[in-house]
C-alpha cells in the first residue's frame, strides 16, 4: 500500500507593501515554532535546547511559560531504505573482513588460528550488524517540513536531532549516489549560514526529495522577500 506524504511550504501575500519586516515576524514565528514542533504540557527534554540552540530557534511556552517538549518529526523515510542502508554496510564488511584476515594471515609471529579467530569473530559482527542496524535506523529516521521549519532526526546507536527556521535556509541541495539510485533514493542538505545547522534527510523517494527542494526553494525566496 502507498502512503501519500503532503508537504506545506509557505506562501507570502501578494500585496508586498503589508508585508511586515523580519523584526515584526520574529515574535510571531518563535510561538508558530513552538506550536509545529513541540508538544504542550510536557517537561521539556534536556537536549531540546541544544537542537533548538544548534538551529537558532527558540522554543516559547504557554501562558504559565513552562517548558515543552519537542516532539518527533511527522514522517519516515521511504521502506526502501532499509534496503540502502543494507547493502552500504554489507559493502564495507567485504573489504575489512578479507583485509584484516589476510593481515594477520601473512604475519609470521601470529599463530593461524588467529586469523581464522578474526575471521569468524568479524563475520559474526557483520551480520548483527547488518541485522539489527537497518531497523533500528529505519525506527529512528525521521523527517517534516512545515511553514515553519525542516526538522529531522537521525542515527541509530548515536542519534541526532536537527531543527532549522524556514527562515533561515540559504542552500537546499539534492544528491543521490549510484546507490542510492539503484533503490530509487535521494538526500535532501538543507543549510544555513552555520555549518552546525545542516539538515540531511536521506532515504527519500527521489520524487519526495525533489518536490521538497523545489518548493522549499521558494518557500525560503518568500521568506527572505518578507524580511527585507
């Protein structure tokens, strides 16, 4: 069964002399934030504030002022990433299974049964990993756009969670490797002015990644239209 995922980007008013200046818009956009992308009466989470910190938002609490969490992005990457991230891995292990094999194989001082030991020890490894990382990842990965924000999360056994201002985006870039093509897949980079607030969102349908640059590209022109 497909699902149908709808992206909302922002749409400026056509009379361009109302539009309000960026210093009138910020109070506006900070509770627009905190209404898209955290859930309200719960205790905030401590490394909240550094993703928030990382993507030069900021988070606004209800009339008492107490703290919310944020809350996970809304939607996964394609099933076919799985997949994609399996072969990746399966890849890297055929190259350092035989590598380090045949290193402690020539090496006079180490007995044989070494070799075979690493040999067997590394192959076990590869398969939990190859196993167990692809579901957790596809678990864990991801990602929304909104009239307000990119938002993502990513990772496995280390994981992260990046939230960026629509209002704040300079570059949105899509790439897909051979691999990635092969399954049909692409990475949408989105960046700001600082290098710590890069979203990457892989794992897409190449038609989902493409329909997001394109309208976030002009979601982001808009944007800086109504701040100047």
């Amino acid at each position: 069964m497909k699902s149908a995922v709808q992206v909302v980007f922002l749409r400026s008013s056509p009379d361009l002399a109302r539009r309000p200046t960026a210093r009138a818009l910020a109070p506006r956009r900070a509770l627009c934030l905190a209404e898209h992308m955290t859930v309200p009466g719960t205790p905030a989470d401590p490394g909240a504030a550094g993703i928030t910190g990382t993507a030069g938002a900021t988070s606004t609490g209800g009339a008492t002022g107490a703290a919310e969490a944020l809350r996970p992005p809304a939607h996964q990457v394609s099933p076919r990433a799985k997949t994609w991230w399996t072969v990746r891995g399966a890849i890297r292990w055929v190259v350092v299974i035989p590598v380090v094999t045949v290193v402690l194989a020539v090496i006079p001082a180490v007995p044989w049964f070494v070799a075979v030991l690493a040999f067997l020890v590394l192959a076990a490894g590869a398969a939990a990993h190859l196993i167990v990382m692809p579901r957790f990842r596809y678990a864990f990965h991801r990602w929304e756009i909104n009239p307000v924000a990119v938002y993502s999360q990513a990772g496995w056994l280390t994981r992260t969670r990046v939230l960026i201002p629509v209002s704040r985006v300079q570059v949105i870039d899509t790439v897909a490797g051979p691999l990635e093509r092969a399954f049909g897949l692409s990475t949408v980079t989105v960046t700001t002015a600082s290098s710590a607030g890069t979203v990457r969102i892989s794992g897409l349908p190449t038609e989902t990644a493409q329909s997001i640059a394109a309208g976030l590209t002009v979601s982001a022109a808009e944007d800086a239209d109504d701040a100047t």
